[in-house]
C-alpha cells in the first residue's frame, strides 16, 4: 500500500496530491509539466513536501507535522530514470552489482541469475553501456534496481528517450516485471497506450492536482 498527501510549493507552481493505492503498477499520467516527477520526486525521498505524509505498507517515510524525513538512501526505493544513468566506465556486470553493494547486501547469485533472465541480458554482461542500445541500457538499470532488493520500484518515463522500435522491445519486459517480480511499481508516463498495457492503477495529474483516480477507464480515448 502506497499513501501519500503532500501538497509542495514551487515558485508559481504548486503540488496538491492525495492518493492510496495497492496496485502492482500505480501510473502517474500527464502532459509534461503536470508534477509528476516531483511527486516520485518526493517518494524517492529527493524533495521534501511541505506539507504532509508519504507511507509504504504502513511505515512513514515523511510526516511533516513530526518533522518526519527518512532520507533517501534509506528508504529501500528502487528508480529508473529516463536516461539509464549507468556508469560508463562499468561493465553491465558491474553496474548491475552497483545497488547491491551500495546497499551493503550480501552477493547472491541465484537472485542475479533471475534478474538477468527476466530481463534477457545475460549476454550483455560482458559490455560496457556505450555498446548498448538505449532498450539495452534500460534493461539493465531495470536490473541494477531490482538487485537492490527494494519495496518499491519507481519508474519516470523510462521509454520517454526510445524511439517506437525499441519502446515496442521494452514493454514486454516492464510487463513480465508486473506480473513475475513481485514487487509494486509506480510507473510515470505521458502515454496512454503505456498506461493502458501496464498500470493496474491511475492517478491522473493536471497542473499538481489529481483530477481521478481508478483503472485505465480513467484515461483518455477510454470506452
């Protein structure tokens, strides 16, 4: 269970959102400039809200009304960002071990050898992200993610820099991930199509504020 009620001022724009949802993919959908990545922003634990609280499975991560704030690091909250953001100078091998050993937890081959077959890129282990295509690299900073073992995974547009062959590659693995991981998801996009072939709840956002919340009958061009 995910809860949050923030509310966070940002100059002339402003977030005001209350959601709860126990969905294995919460989507935030949106135009650019909705707040979408603040409000995973705040999730994550990078922005503070100003007013409010964040809570997964009953632990608080923010309370605003105790001074609350459980740092980021701490959280156990996996993000995959548009760009990948893998190091250059790893092999995927190493990057994939990164969040592993950031988090101080002990080497586990089965789970890396699960990992690397969900995701299908046990032979990419050996290349460095320059030598990847851009699904490639998202399939590995999915992975880097997942061996961090955390309760949360966070997604903010992880397709938005593919171009439509490699979205329509990617997909399937974002839904293998739904269905056979384990783990919750909130999954940020401005696509409907996305949305509708992977979230199990929406929360849409105009200009801050959540204007409904449900199934993919929530999104637009919906029967």
């Amino acid at each position: 269970m995910l809860r949050v009620d923030v509310a966070k001022q940002f100059g002339e724009f402003s977030i005001e959102a209350s959601f709860a949802s126990e969905g294995r993919v919460t989507g935030l959908f949106g135009a650019s400039g909705a707040g979408k990545t603040s409000l995973i922003n705040m999730i994550a634990g990078l922005l503070r809200p100003d007013r409010g609280t964040i809570a997964i499975d009953g632990e608080v991560l923010d309370d605003t009304g105790t001074g609350l704030h459980v740092p980021a690091h701490r959280r156990r909250i996996g993000y995959v960002f548009q760009d990948a953001r893998l190091f250059p100078h790893l092999d995927v091998r190493q990057n994939l071990d990164y969040g592993r050993r950031m988090n101080r937890l002990a080497d586990d081959p089965a789970a890396r050898a699960r990992v690397t077959d969900l995701l299908d890129i046990g032979d990419l282990l050996d290349r460095r992200p320059g030598k990847l295509s851009g699904g490639e690299r998202q399939r590995v900073a999915l992975g880097r993610a997942l061996l961090a073992q955390p309760r949360l995974m966070l997604l903010d547009e992880p397709l938005g820099s593919l171009d439509e062959e490699r979205k329509v590659e990617i997909l399937p693995y974002l839904v293998r991930l739904r269905d056979e991981a384990g783990i919750p998801m909130v999954y940020v996009s401005h696509d409907a199509g996305e949305m509708r072939q992977l979230a199990t709840d929406i929360v849409m956002l105009r200009r801050g504020r959540v204007t409904a919340f449900g199934g993919t009958e929530v999104l637009p061009g919906a029967a």
